[in-house]
C-alpha cells in the first residue's frame, strides 16, 4: 500500500495515480496537534489496514492535492553516517557506521514532497545533498536482533539528508535546519518491496545524475541498523531511520532542483531556495571544508 498525507493532514491510499481519502478509515482527525496521525495509524495498523486496504471510491487525482510529509513528529529521527565505502572514501573518513554507530538529527526538520529547501544564510559554509532510503519503523522494537528486525519495520520512503559541511564533531546543528530532511513522497508498505537490500537509488541536480547506488552497498544493512539502533533506545512506531548515503555528494546553491528515485519506492522533485536565518557564533567560525 502506498500511504500519503495531505491537504494538511488527511490520510490516503494512493491508487493509479489517485488519492482515496481514507481519513476517517484510518482514525485520524487532521486538525489535531501535535499531528501525530500517520504515526498513530502505524501503532494501530493490524487493526486498521484492512480497511484501508478495501477502501474505494473514484478518489482524485495525485496531482490535484498537495502532499504532506508522510511522516511528522516521529518520536525519533535517526541517521547512520558513512554508511557507503565509497562515500566514506570521498569523505576521507577512516571509519564507516559499522563502528560509529548513528546520529540523531531533529525531527522537526522533516518536510514534504511539495516544499522546497531552504538554504540558511551561512557564508564560507556548503550544505551538500545526501539522498538516502528511510526505513520507516512499524510495530516497537526493543533489543531486536537482526534475524527479527524486519519483523518491526512498517515501510520505505525517500529522504534527502541535507548537511552543512564543517567540521564540528556533532552534526546535529548541521543537519537539523528547518526543511533540511524531505521525506516523500509516500510511504510504501514493506509488503510491497521485493529486497529491500538490492533498491537501485538516484539523484539528480537538474538533469545532472549526481549520485547512483544500489542498498546492496550498505556497510551496516537494514536488519543490522535497527538491531544497533534498538540496543540502544526503544524504536517507537513512525520513527525514521536514514540509512545513509552512496559516494557523490556535492553542494546544491538557490534554483536547484533535486530529483530523488528510488526503485519501487517512488521519486520526488525538490526545488532549492535561499534562506535569510541560520546565522549564529559556531557556524561563523571559519572551518576549511573536508
Ligand atoms: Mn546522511
């Protein structure tokens, strides 16, 4: 199934190309705050599904409603760096997630398939694109070993991981400016990926293919990230895992426009913009690029 957001907040199954408003069928009243409904129809999904499953009606068309994130307010948005030899190599890094282990980046950095990046007024600093395959967590997961992880993961999206470069240690601030993680443009059910370690991945600037990868590259592989991740902290349902990024990052600039596809997944066009705010006495200081 292939579950979006939109309109602000309504829930729908999309259909050949058309949205079947299943708001109602899946428990979620739009207007709530914090708007938590995708995540609670995770939670409650073996008892929603089938009516969502067996929804109908005409709906309408993909391209006349406005897309959400599919995801808002997860508990946790989690991040494994290096996670690509080769990227790890253009980074110089000499480590790889195998031994580092994952980052947090905030989750109110999240935005959709119909917004735009934008770009913080921070000179002397590049933010470079890393589009990465979420792993969308379904049922709670706690000390899960990798033999059971897939067991607790409810679905697939893109994501774009965008990263002020520098060189503080903490990527934190670098990674958590507003709009700095699109997510989109849909959830796809695990049912309805075939391996999701062998998903070809790409991304454009402009017409320009920047970075091309397969998730068979990953250093750690999906079931290994939630048994890090879950050894550590509770994996609550809706949380996001970006599973890292392949070799060819680079900087993006104002009138941009980023195109993340990946295979049975879906494909998003993000425009990139300049931004005013973002500006503060750590990001001022001066770091050569790595
Ligand atoms: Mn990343």
């Amino acid at each position: 199934m292939k579950l979006v957001r939109f309109d602000g907040g309504r829930i729908g199954v999309v259909r050949d190309d058309r949205v079947i408003d299943v708001t109602a069928a899946a428990g979620c009243d739009p207007n709530a705050w914090p708007p938590t409904g995708m995540v609670q129809l995770i939670h409650a999904w073996l008892e929603r599904r089938e009516a969502l499953a067996f929804a109908d009606g005409p709906g309408v068309p993909l391209e006349t409603v406005r897309l959400d994130p599919p995801v808002v307010w997860p508990n946790k948005l989690i991040g494994f760096p290096v996670n690509y030899v080769a990227h790890g190599e253009e980074m110089s890094s000499g480590y790889t997630a195998r031994t580092r282990g994952f980052f947090m980046k905030s989750p109110s950095s999240i935005t959709g398939p119909a917004d735009q990046i934008v770009l913080p007024d921070i000179p002397g600093r590049e933010v470079h694109h890393e589009a990465e395959l979420a792993v969308i967590i379904g049922a709670q997961a706690s000390q899960v070993s990798a033999a059971d992880a897939m067991n607790h993961v409810f679905g697939y999206s893109c994501l774009l991981d965008m990263t002020v470069r520098g060189l503080e240690v903490e990527r934190t601030m670098r990674k958590s400016y507003d709009t700095f993680t699109p997510l989109g443009p849909w959830i796809v059910t695990a049912d309805e990926i075939d391996d999701p370690g062998a998903l070809e991945l790409e991304l454009r600037v402009g017409e320009r293919i920047a970075q091309q990868a397969n998730t068979r590259d990953l250093v750690i592989d999906i079931p290994a990230m939630v048994e890090m991740a879950s050894s550590v902290m509770v994996l609550y349902p809706g949380d996001v895992i970006a599973t890292g990024t392949p070799a060819g990052v680079g900087p993006v600039v104002a009138g941009d426009v980023l195109t993340i596809t990946i295979e049975q997944v879906g494909s998003m066009r993000i425009p990139v913009v300049q931004g005013s705010g973002g500006n503060n006495s750590a990001i001022r200081v001066e770091v050569p690029q790595p």
